[in-house]
C-alpha cells in the first residue's frame, strides 16, 4: 500500500469556481443532434422534437453552457439555414464531416433546446466561408429587441423575445489545415479583431473568444497564439484550447497519467497570454475557453474523406471503460486546479459522439461510465478552489516521465461550509492511504463518499447493461483529530463531500 497526504486551507486558494467550467458541446456531427438530442417520434419526444430522456439526462449531467453548433462544422454553416419553418429550410452537404445536413435543426430550436435543459447558449459564428457581416448579423437576430429587419424576421419565427446571448466564438480551429477556411495565424487574428469589434456594436454585451491552438502537438502553438492576441487582444475575453486523448499501444500507465499535457497545454496559454498582455501593456486579463475536450479513441476513427455521403452517420460513438472514466476525472481535477484563468470548458460531444450520454433511435438513453465524475463534479463543486499540493509517491511513464500516483483538488463553500474533495489514483496496482489535514477547517465529517473503480479497468455500460459501471458508496472514510482518512483503491475516481451541519 502506498502513502499520501494533502491539507486544506480556506487561506490558500486559486479562485472562484466559475459554473462555466461544467460546460458541454452539442455539434451537428454523426448523431449527436439527429437521434441524439433531438428526435421527433421518439417516444419520449416532447411537442419541439426534443428527445425527454435525453432532456433529463443532460439535467442530471449537471451541464452550464452548451456550444453550438460547432466544431468544424461552424466553419461551412450559414445559420440562415436553419431559422423559421422546417419545410422551407434547405439540404445542403456538410463538408466538414462529410454529411447531408437537413437543417430539421437550428438556431432556433437549440436555443429551446437550452431553456429546457436550463443551460445557457455559446455559439460559434462562421469565421472559415464567412465574415464580419455574418456575425454582426447573426447578434442582430438572436440579440436585438426588434424595429430591424432581422430582429423582426426572428419575431415573426415565434421568439418575441432575443435571445440574449452573450458568449460567442469566433470561429473554430482555423489554425489547422483540415479547416474549411484555414487561415494563417495573422489572417485569423486580423478578422477575429474586425468581427469582434462589429459584434459589440450591435450588442455591447458578448463576451468572445478567440481560436486559440487546435492542440497543443500544433507546429504553430504558440506562434499562433501570439499572433492572433496581438491583433485581437484588447477586444476578446477568452482564448479557446482543444485537447483529445487516448490509451495508446495499451500503455494504460501514460494515458491514465495525460491530465499531465492537460496542465502544461493551459500552463503555456496563460504565459502566452500574459506575454501579450506585457507587450501592450494592457491591464486586462485574458481567461481561457478549454472548448473541446474529452477522450477519443481517434485511431478508431477512418477519417471524414472516406465517408459515404449520408444523414446523421454513426460517427465516433466510442464506448468507454472505467479507465477511461477515471482518466475524465483527472481532467476534471485539472481545469479546477486552474479555476483562475480557465473560464469556461465544454466536454464534447453531448451524446453519442464520444458522450457521456449515448442513445438509440426509437430507443433508450443511457450513461456511459464518462457521465458519473462530470455529474459528481457539477453538483458536488461549490465555491473556491482551494489550492492544494498532494504529497504522493510516483510512478514512470512512457509518455510522461514520472507522475504523482494520485491527484487531488478540494472547493469550499464558505456559505453552506461544506468541503468537496475530488481524487484520483492513478496507480494501476496499489492502493493508496491518503491522508487530508482538516486542522483549517475544524468540525467536518463525511456527509457523502463515493468511489468509482471496479477489478476490470475495461469494464463499459452499454444499452443491455446501463448501470454495469457507476460510482458506489465508499467505505472507511473517517474524520478524526483534525485528519481526514480514507484509501484509494487502484485506477479510481473518489468524491467526498464534508460538511459541519447535522
């Protein structure tokens, strides 16, 4: 067995934890708008086409803030298409994932989509075919109150009210060479700087964020980000990261250990920031959009250019383990350990494209093993960050060197008390003994402790078994002498909340 421990200060912390940081991803890509959250006939479909148990699921999920409608995706849409009456909408091809798009759904029914999920919209304006006026001019139509054209044209499609939607990207991933629209790093900063610029005309209100690196294996990064701040810094208020991984090679002990990239990719984002920040001597600080991140299994994935052209084609719908579930809760861990530049992050995909909520056509809704530590973050993650340094033994990587065996972050609630404290061991053969000092935070005791784990890492849900893989309750976690003590079993995911009322 091995031995950690940590200790937690209400006096050290690294920031307010913004909602935002629990967000999703909704992309008209494979099923996961078509079949996935929107299937009229199903029959659990409400009157709009929204698919119910999907609905109750992404509540469950606990998601903030969905980005729409891409992706690559954005980078080809004209958001004309898919605005008013379904039968005079037109099919058109999507280049970016080889696809025929109906357009049966769009702007309008994702921003219904939104208020019955109860989560807020981030949308994506096209910056690769399109431009300034585009953008200006789809503000115009979701945020304007009327007396315009456009604002009076989403009046007369059923919505009296705007929209009022305030965080936009400008664009997606144009630093990469499979881009509709790929542009260089001072072509795109040049057009992120003039469209954000027409944008806060017609409504002073957005907040944007600009195309950071599509990853951080990028030849550009860096370059990029430099580039694009110094012509857009002082009129955007994100800067976007992206960020895939999965096992290769069966090297489970590196790919349990990648929350490690994770860190450094948005550790060299902030110093990129701030170097900019430098240089204009400006006093704004830049906040991060980590908006695409996840596990994919890409080298499952034959690539968009050999697909057949066809509606809503299963596409990526990865099925995932234990391992891969504990490996989404270090990433967790990662943007909470970072909660004071990383503004707002968006899981992708929703469902079925390597979601945490995969569905069938006419048939169930279910969770896969990813859903249960973004649930359990999302509910149980209140407050600030407090800044914790875990004192763990290491074990080697191939990919990474040596890393810590166990990581760890805590939120404070300073108006309930209540401590949530989120672990992961990333050891593949030993327990781990962990110990928390609580001395800071006098009269905690356990309130809830949970554990995902199980004795095959390989182990999945699926539509037969939906409930094979889930946290279960823990045991032995005691509070006692100002030390929290507990054990973390091999390749887990373990919550706790603490709390001092009765």
């Amino acid at each position: 067995m091995l031995n950690a421990r940590a200790t937690l200060d209400p006096a050290f912390v690294v920031g307010d934890l913004d909602r935002r940081l629990f967000g999703s991803f909704v992309e008209h890509m494979g099923r996961c708008v078509y079949t996935g959250v929107f299937e009229p006939g199903h029959p659990s479909a409400t009157p709009e086409g929204f698919r119910q148990d999907v609905l109750e699921l992404a509540r469950e999920l606990g998601i903030s803030v969905v980005r729409y409608p891409g992706g690559n995706f954005v980078s080809g849409y004209r958001w004309e298409d898919g605005v008013g009456p379904v039968d005079e909408r037109p099919t058109r091809l999507d280049l970016a994932w080889r696809s025929v798009e109906t357009n049966a759904f769009g702007l309008d029914e994702f921003v219904e989509w939104t208020k019955a999920a109860g989560v807020e919209p981030m949308l994506a304006v096209n910056l690769g075919t399109r431009g300034v006026q585009e953008a200006a001019d789809l503000v115009e139509y979701a945020n304007h109150p009327g007396g315009t054209r456009l604002s009076d044209l989403r009046k007369k499609h059923g919505a009296e009210k705007p929209y009022d939607v305030t965080l936009w990207c400008l664009g997606n991933e144009l630093d990469g060479p499979w881009q509709i629209g790929h542009k260089t790093a001072d072509e795109y900063g040049r057009l992120a700087a003039e469209t954000a610029k027409a944008m806060r005309l017609v409504d002073p209100r957005v907040e944007l964020v600009a195309c950071g690196s599509s990853n951080r294996g990028m030849a550009t990064f860096g370059e990029w980000e430099r580039v694009v701040l110094d012509h857009a810094y002082d009129h955007v208020d994100y800067i976007s990261l992206h960020a895939y991984y999965e096992e290769q090679a069966g090297d489970l002990g590196s790919f349990l250990a990648s929350a490690v990239d994770m860190d450094a990719f948005i550790d060299e984002v902030v110093a990129a920031c701030d170097h900019v920040k430098a240089l204009h001597r400006s006093s704004k600080r830049l906040r991060l959009s980590f908006d695409e991140w996840n596990v994919w299994y890409q080298q499952r994935f034959a690539g968009a250019a050999n697909l057949p052209w066809e509606e809503r084609p299963r596409l990526i719908e990865d099925e995932f383990s234990v391992a891969d579930a504990v490996v989404v809760g270090s990433y967790l861990i990662t943007l909470m350990r970072h909660a004071d530049r990383v503004g707002v992050a968006c899981q992708a995909q929703l469902a079925n494209v390597i979601g945490p909520i995969r569905t069938e056509p006419g048939g169930p809704a279910w969770r896969q093993t990813i859903f249960w530590p973004f649930a359990q973050a999302a509910r149980l993650a209140r407050g600030r960050v407090l800044r914790v340094e875990p004192v763990a033994p290491s074990y080697d990587t191939a990919a990474y060197g040596p890393v810590d065996a166990v990581v760890l972050t805590a939120t404070h609630d300073e108006e309930s008390g209540d401590v949530a404290v989120f672990a992961v061991n990333r050891s593949t053969t030993d327990e781990v003994r962990m110990a928390v000092d609580l001395r800071a935070l006098p009269g905690l005791r356990v309130a809830e402790h949970h554990v995902l784990t199980d004795d095959d890492v390989r182990a999945s849900n699926s539509a037969t078994d939906p409930d094979r893989v889930r946290p279960r309750a823990g045991a032995g976690a005691t509070v006692g002498d100002g030390t929290l003590r507990l054990r973390l079993p091999p390749v887990s995911w373990n919550v706790l909340r603490l709390s001092a009322s009765d």
